[in-house]
C-alpha cells in the first residue's frame, strides 16, 4: 500500500463576493447581502480574519430576514472561530439578540483547543519533539494543521503540513536539528484548518510565535576525551609497573663487564 501524501492547501485573499455581500448589507439590501455571503461561504479557502468576518456577516443579514436558526448558526460558528468575538450594539436588535442567545450557548461548552508541548533542555544536536493534542473541537472543524517553523533571524518559515487526531489524540512533529555550533531560539505557530483549507484556530502568529530554547555545548577537549585519557593512562601504569620491578629486583651474582682490548 502507498504511502498517503497530505497537500498543503494555502488560504488566500477574500473572494469578491465577501466584499460585495458585506456592502450589500450595510446598504440594508438583504437579499442581495445572503446571495452573495452563501456563495462566499462555497469558495476559499480563507486566512482566519476573513473567514471570521464571513461568519459575522451571514449571522446578521439572516437576522435582518428575521431567519432566526440560520442566523443562529453562523453565530455560533463564528464564537468557535473568534470565542471573545463582539458585534456592534448598533446594529438592529434583530441581530443584538440572536448574538446574545449564541454566546449562551457558547459559553455552555468548550473552546476549540489546541494543546501543543515539547520537552525542556535541549541542545543544537536534539531534534523538538512536538506533541499536539486537540483538548476540544465542538464544532468538529479542527482537521489538519501547518507547522510554521524556523530559526530566529533566518528568515522564512519552513511549512509542514500533517493531519490532526480526534480529541483527545495527540500526533507528533520534528523540528530538525541543524549542527548549529551557537544557542538558538526555534520559532514556531500552528495554523489549524477544516477539511477544505479554512482557518480555523491559530496556535501564536508569525508576530507573536513560541519560541524553543536550544544550547550549544561546545566538545570536549582533545586531551580529556576518553581515547585520549585511555592509552595515555595505560603508559603511565606501565611505567609505574617498571620503576616498582626495578626497585624489587634482588641483585645479580655476577657483574656484567664490557671490555675492550687495545689493537
């Protein structure tokens, strides 16, 4: 059996029915501003700000159309995008309402989680570890995720895209060890998504990443490595064995004597 490949699928800029929707609505043409949304919420697939605005706006046109349970819905989808989320209390009381009754509701259950830990103590030659657990999905969105890691001040980010596990499962990722021959600071987030590439939760920011301490410590010297101690250390017991001999040795009866006659 092959093996399975996960592709990396890039949330891009808005489509121009988001914007063209939003317009509609704040011109209180409803209709207009619910076609529009609903073929918006079809496309993508959006970075996470987008996708919350999407929501936000789908919630009140169907509340301006006094559809109360659709507008429901996309509130309460929008609170598990953006759980401390707040609309203008200038808007219609249509909206204001059905809001308050999806934070209720919010607030009765869990917040879409990540849980994201990595051992201590590290050094340049020790790969991280991440284990990611998903703690909650409610809404059932929490899919797949990229790693977005690099080393302080190199510059780009390396993408690694992999699949989430049920709630309560937990996968692992490898940020490589580099050989680097200084300390450095890794640099990380997760952007977690749905099945057709939404965002759905960020674990930090490319502003705001967590950050990996690893240490370098620089090699033994030459003349305390253990090759080096081993033989140098055999010498010296053979020399010790000889002065020991050489001073317990009962002398010899006979006298050795080198002559030399004359020509």
């Amino acid at each position: 059996m092959g093996a399975s490949v996960l592709l990396l699928v890039i949330a891009g800029a808005a489509p121009a029915s988001l914007e063209e929707g939003a317009a509609a609505l704040e011109q209180f043409r409803t209709d207009d501003a619910v076609a529009l949304l609903e073929r918006a919420r079809d496309q993508g697939p959006y970075l996470h700000t987008d996708y919350v605005r999407l929501y936000e706006q789908l919630g009140i046109a169907y509340a301006y159309q006094e559809r109360t349970d659709p507008s429901l819905r996309a509130f309460e989808m929008l609170l598990g995008l953006s759980p401390g989320h707040a609309i203008r209390y200038t808007l219609s009381p249509k909206a204001t309402f059905t809001f308050e009754k999806a934070r209720k509701l919010a607030a009765e259950r869990p917040e879409p989680t990540l849980d994201v830990g990595w051992s201590r103590d590290l050094t340049v030659d020790n790969p991280v570890t991440l284990d990611v657990e998903v703690v909650a999905d409610p809404l059932g969105f929490l899919k797949r995720a990229t790693l977005h890691w690099r080393v302080r001040g190199a510059g780009g980010w390396n993408l690694v895209p992999f699949q989430l596990a049920p709630p309560g499962g937990r996968v692992r990722q490898l940020i490589p060890a580099l050989g680097s021959k200084r300390s450095e600071t890794v640099e990380m987030y997760l952007v977690a998504a749905d099945e057709k590439g939404n965002e759905v939760l960020l674990h930090g920011s490319p502003e705001r990443p967590r950050e990996i301490a690893r240490k370098y410590e620089p090699p033994a010297p030459w003349y305390s490595r253990w090759q080096v101690l081993v033989p140098a250390g055999a010498v010296l017991a053979a020399a010790t064995g000889a002065v020991v001999f050489a001073a317990t040795r009962p002398p010899s009866p006979t006298a050795e004597v080198s002559l030399t006659w004359p020509r």
